[in-house]
C-alpha cells in the first residue's frame, strides 16, 4: 500500500485538466509531485528508481512524441490510478510512463528476447548511442551485436544523436 496522503496527491494529478492538456505539462506535473512530496518518498529512493535523473533532464531537448510509444494522455488517468503494493512500485510505473515520454523506439528486433519494434535509443557512459530492450532490458548496438562494456549510466539519447547515430551505423556498412 502506498501511503495514502501521498497517492491522494498523485491521483489529483489527474484532476487537473492543464496536468494533462499536453505530453509536457503532464512530465512535469509527475516531476513536480515527486519533488514536492520528495521527503515522504525519500532522496534514496527517488534516485534508485533513476527518478532523479528524469527529473533533471531539459525536456526541449528530450521530449518525444510519446504516440509512438503507445501512451495517450486521455488514457493516462485510468491506467495509472490503480492499487500499488508500495510507494517503488508506483515509482516504477511513473519511470516508465517518462521514460515512454522522452526516448525514440526503433523498429529493430530484440536480439535476446525476439520482441520487434520497443527498442529504445538510448545513450551510455561516454554517450555511445546504443538500443535497450523495453521488453527484457537487452542492450545490443545498432548493428544488433551485443554490447560488451559495462554500462556505468545511461540517458535516453535525443532526436539528434539517434540521427547521428544511426548515419554513422549505416556508413559502417556501405
Ligand atoms: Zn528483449
């Protein structure tokens, strides 16, 4: 159970219409929910669940249309306003539902687990732009071989870098 102060404040997220009018005020009203309840939820949690780096990143770079990522704002009140066995769980979903907001899919199959299409650009340590797995958490380079370094930190990469990326891969195969 979630504590219920808390997720009363999360529910009216949903009540309110300029909440949820676009993709960036409705990431920045789950930021700020975060931020201002920041000492019930705890600073070690929220950087666990990698919240503190969503809630950092400049969203004129980062935002995407998050359509292609299968999330409509219309929709977000009742998927996200359920039971939560705790506070990680609810913290988990809000990840993913920013996480849908800011990274661009590719339509390349997952090497590991066959899922077609819910790979997610992202980039890692020094800003190699790599594809994640949004089904099994598979990391493979764009040419589909796996990737071997360790990976220290991750972010999602942005329109740009991915076009970049993706030019540089192709010319590695002309
Ligand atoms: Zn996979």
């Amino acid at each position: 159970m979630v504590n219920s102060r808390l997720f009363k404040r999360f529910i009216s997220i949903y009540s309110e219409k300029n909440n949820i009018q676009s993709f960036k005020n409705y990431y920045q009203s789950l930021c700020n929910w975060i931020d201002s309840n920041k000492k019930m939820i705890g600073s070690e949690l929220i950087s666990r669940t990698y919240l503190d780096k969503m809630m950092s990143l400049d969203l004129d770079e980062y935002l995407v249309d998050p359509i292609t990522n299968g999330l409509c704002l219309e929709k977000e009140a009742k998927r996200m306003i359920k039971e939560y066995s705790n506070i990680e769980s609810l913290l988990r979903s809000i990840f993913y539902t920013l996480w849908d907001m800011v990274t661009i899919s590719s339509d390349s199959d997952c090497s590991n687990c066959g899922k077609d299409g819910d790979l997610r650009y992202i980039k890692i340590n020094n800003g190699k732009v790599v594809l994640e797995c949004n089904e099994c958490g598979y990391v493979q380079n764009l040419d589909g071989s796996k990737v071997e370094e360790k990976i220290e930190n991750f972010l999602p990469a942005t329109k740009s870098e991915v076009e970049l990326a993706i030019s540089n891969n192709s010319m590695a195969f002309s």
